[in-house]
C-alpha cells in the first residue's frame, strides 16, 4: 500500500511505496487533482515493475508489459551495443509516469523528484531551478528539456566509474537517468590503483549489473589523473550530443569539473555558481 501526506510545508506532497520515494509539487490552481492523479498513477506500480524484474535486469529485456517498463526500454536503447540493462532509467522513468498524471489535469507546472532524477512539467512561461554540486541549473519551457538526473559514485546504484556526480538535462527524465549512468560510468581510470572495487553481486545479489566490478572506493588522485577521468566522460557526453540524446551534461570529480552542450559555460543551462561552491 502506498503511503501519501503533505510535507510540513503543506504544498509539497509525499508518495512512498517499497523503495520508491517520490516528493511532488504542482501549481495551486490545480493541485488537489494533481495530487490525486499522481497517487492513482503511482498506486500499483511497484507491483507491476516487480513482475517485470527479470527481463528489465536483462540487456536483452524482450516485450515488456507495463508503460513504465516499456519507457525504460526505450529510454536505454540508444545507448547499445554499450552494456545497459531498462534498470539504468528506472527512477526516471517513475518520476515521467507520475508527472505525466499530473500534466493530464492542465498543470501549467510540476514536478518529481525522485531521488534526485527530476521529471517535470513546464507550460509557457515556466521555468524550474534545480541544485546540483557546484551549484544550480535552471530550465525553461522554452527549451525541450523536461528531465534532469545526476548519477555517479557513492549514488543510490553502484557505478562503474568514478565521477562524484555526473547531471544530465534530456527530454524525459528517463532518458536523462540512463544517459547520466552511462557517462559516469565512462569518467574512470582502468586499472588504477587508489580504485577499489568488487563484483555487483557481491554487494547486491540482485544486481543487474552481475559480476561486473563497481567501484567501492576511491584513494587520492593526481591533478592530471582526474582530468584524464573526466575527459574520457566528457568524450562520451559529447557523443550523445551530437546524437541528440541529451542536452546537456556537468561532470565532477574531487573538485574538478566539466560540461557540454547547453550545461557548458556560456550555454543556455550553463551552471550558476553558488556561494558555498
């Protein structure tokens, strides 16, 4: 069963189910059916992509049933022959699910945020600022870009690479969660001593990611070493640019950062500093 209340705030609203935790806000003028909407989405839906499991931990998934399941799918395909599995866009596609509810009551604005993988709805005239490391990136209906996601080391999911946080803008926060998995995935340095790391399984017997080696900790770097990790991310990034995959990314490592496309300085979404940065 679903768990649903209002934050002290009284506008912000909280769904819970399992391991799924979602913080909700929509405009006033339509909130109570937003809301409502949005619980109705997100009732059953755990269920649904449990009896999915199996095929959505496969790189090779075959049909899938359920609109969430079928989004995530869709949302990681581009990314192949590359190994990635539907679970690589699963918080975001959650997040497009219950925000699309919420769009069918005429909100002119809302959002999702689902452990940080924000799926949004920005009618004219709307904008959205979200907090990232290093500081804040803010969208606007005026652009496609209605998903942002941040993936990296020391995450909610074990990481193939080393990156401490790698955001992504695309237009649908799951596709913007699988690209973000795979560029940090891509901020690494093979075979580096400071990087310590174990088989998925061992951590997580249920891992999609099998016995793939994800990174368990990380010693000092060298300056030029984590320029050499963030280049090879920032290579992959820029390939999904010029694919259209994604709009833009930021990528950080121990201090150090980078970013393409609208994410990159002077670009439409480039970072806004903030104080404590």
């Amino acid at each position: 069963m679903i768990q649903s209340r209002l934050l002290p705030d009284g506008v912000r609203l909280h769904l819970n189910h399992g391991p799924i935790d979602l913080i909700l806000w929509a405009d006033e003028a339509v909130r109570g059916a937003a809301y409502a909407a949005a619980a109705m989405a997100f009732d059953g839906l755990l269920e649904d992509l449990v009896a999915e499991l199996p095929a959505l931990r496969s790189e090779t998934p075959g049909p899938l049933c359920h609109p969430v399941a079928q989004a995530m799918e869709r949302a990681v395909a581009p990314f192949r022959p590359a190994f990635v599995t539907p679970m690589a866009a699963v918080a975001g596609a959650v997040a497009d699910h219950v925000a699309g509810a919420m769009a069918r009551t005429g909100a002119r604005k809302a959002w999702v945020n689902n452990g940080g993988d924000i799926a949004l709805v920005l009618g004219p005239g709307q904008g959205f600022s979200a907090a990232m490391l290093g500081g804040t990136v803010t969208l606007t209906a005026a652009g496609p870009w209605r998903g942002i996601a941040t993936s990296g080391r020391g995450g909610r999911s074990h990481s193939l690479g080393i990156a401490d946080a790698v955001t992504v803008v695309a237009r649908t926060a799951g596709e913007a969660d699988a690209a973000a998995t795979m560029i940090a995935n891509a901020v690494n340095l093979p075979g580096h001593p400071a990087i310590r790391r174990a088989p998925a399984c061992d951590l997580a017997p249920d891992s999609d990611l099998g016995t793939r080696l994800v990174v368990t900790d990380l010693g000092p770097l060298a300056p030029d070493e984590i320029d050499r990790a963030l280049a090879a991310g920032r290579a992959r990034a820029q390939r999904y640019l010029a694919r259209g995959l994604i709009g833009g990314a930021h990528l950080a490592l121990r201090g150090q950062s980078t970013a393409v496309g609208a994410m990159a300085p002077g670009g439409a979404l480039a970072l806004e500093e903030t104080e404590d940065a």
